[in-house]
C-alpha cells in the first residue's frame, strides 16, 4: 500500500543584489529559487537579481509557512538581519 506524504511547506529570506530582503512561501526551495533569479519570480525581485537564498524554516502545513511569511515581512530590517544570521531562528534546510 502506498501512502501519499503532505508536501512540506516553506517560508524564505532572499537576500536581493539591492541589498534588500524579500520574504516567500513555497513547496520547493530550489526550483522557486531558480524562478526568482530567472525573472520569473515576484515582481520585487524582477530587478534586484541575482538573489541569495539567506534563511529557510520548514513546516507542515502551508496555514502555518504562510503565517510565519507574514509575521517575517513584519520584520524591522535589523530584526531581519539577525534572522538571517541564525541568531533568532533555527533553519532546518541546507541549500
């Protein structure tokens, strides 16, 4: 019998080649990443590429990635910046 797994959830930092920080949601770290350095991606990050994947956290369910996406994007940038160096938040994914 085969069992089908949930797929997991993710909320992103990228860092932008402005500098700035763009925060996301997605099932697939990778292939998102590729459509944002693509210029496929959020209209945000069209002009400000290459971008660098800097903070990851995994979840379970997408209500509970989308609700975390919200709570970084309201984030001061210096609470950002010590998001993304490890320094508030445990990232449990390896580019």
């Amino acid at each position: 019998m085969t069992t089908t797994r949930s797929p997991v959830h993710y909320a992103y930092v990228l860092r932008c080649s402005d500098g700035s920080f763009y925060t996301g949601y997605t099932t697939d770290v990778q292939r998102r990443l590729g459509e944002h350095n693509a210029g496929e991606g959020a209209k945000y990050t069209r002009g400000r590429t290459p971008v660098e994947l800097v903070h990851v956290e995994r979840f379970d369910s997408k209500s509970a990635a989308m609700s975390r996406e919200y709570e970084i994007k309201q984030l001061t940038r210096a609470e950002k910046e010590t998001l993304v160096r490890g320094d508030g938040a445990e990232s449990e994914f390896t580019p």
